[in-house]
C-alpha cells in the first residue's frame, strides 16, 4: 500500500537525481515528440527528404506518400509499445507487483480492507493526486486504468518521490 509523508531527506535526493534511466526516458519521448509531430503536420517540407521512391520511377506519388506515413505511424506504435513493456520491466516495479498485487488480480487487484487497488495498491485519493501529476488524469481509480497508465503512474512516483511508498514491500 502507498505510503506519503515517510520518505527521508536522502529519499528525495535520490529521486531528484538524473539517472541514466531518467535521462534515457527523456531522449525517447523527445524522439517520440519529434514522428508525432512529423506524422501530426503532414509531413511538410521536401516530400524527397522524407518518402522513398518506392517504385523506382523517378517520382513520387500520393500513394508512395500515404505508404510512408503509415511505415512511419508502425515504427511510432512500435516505438511506444516497446517503451510501455521497457517501463513495466523496471526491476523494483516488478518486485513490487510481486508483493502488491500479482496473486491478488494482478493490474486489476482490488484490496478488500481499504481504497487501494491496480497492481501497486494505490489509495482512490493517491491515485487521482499522483496520476494527474504523472500526466495520466481521468481514473477514478487505480484499478480502472490500462496496465501501462499503471506502470507510467508508479515510475513517475519512483523517480519522484523515491522508494518509500512501498518501503513495506521489502523491494
């Protein structure tokens, strides 16, 4: 279960330090930014740069244009998807969810003797705080949101707050 107001000085420091995760994550949602907002403008700009020639004819065509925004849409949800399974790998989220919620109902868990629910047994009024913060706001609860809001949400709170809302969890 989620715990606030227990995290030391040296929690915080921790937490607020770049790490090469953290800095990692950063340079993939830039890159990420960056096709979206390619893909989102239509791809302006010298059509040359950026479609193939596919047929080989010397020109190119809507349809070539239209196969090129979808190669690059693919390779952006593959992108993202790899992304959301790296962050649900994260070692301390896995321990975690091994202690929280795994033979409980997993993402879907639901704690019988309090508010805490989805796979890091967030409380209904810590979820709707730290989720909005993590930029994932519209769950009422924890065990509402997809797997992946989940893992965004309790990654935002390890590298913000640090380890200590699961320091029961002896990960």
């Amino acid at each position: 279960m989620i715990r606030w107001g227990s995290e030391t000085k040296d929690d915080m420091d921790i937490a607020a330090a770049p790490t090469t995760v953290t800095r990692r994550r950063r340079l993939g949602v830039l890159a990420v930014g960056t096709l979206v907002l390619l893909v989102a403008t239509a791809c302006q700009g010298p059509v040359q740069n950026w479609v193939p020639d596919f047929d080989g004819d010397g020109t190119i065509s809507e349809a070539e244009v239209a196969r090129q925004r979808q190669v690059l849409l693919e390779k952006w949800v593959a992108a993202v998807e790899a992304h959301r399974r790296e962050v649900q790998a994260h070692p301390f989220l896995v321990c975690v969810r091994a202690h929280e919620s795994d033979r409980a109902g997993g993402y879907t868990a639901q704690n019988p003797y309090s508010t805490a629910s989805g796979a890091y047994q967030f409380l209904d009024s810590t979820w709707r705080n730290v989720s909005a913060k993590a930029g994932h706001p519209g769950y009422s609860r924890a065990l509402l949101a997809p797997w992946w809001v989940q893992d965004a949400v309790a990654m935002w709170v390890l590298n913000n707050v640090g380890r200590s809302p699961w320091a029961g969890t002896g990960c």
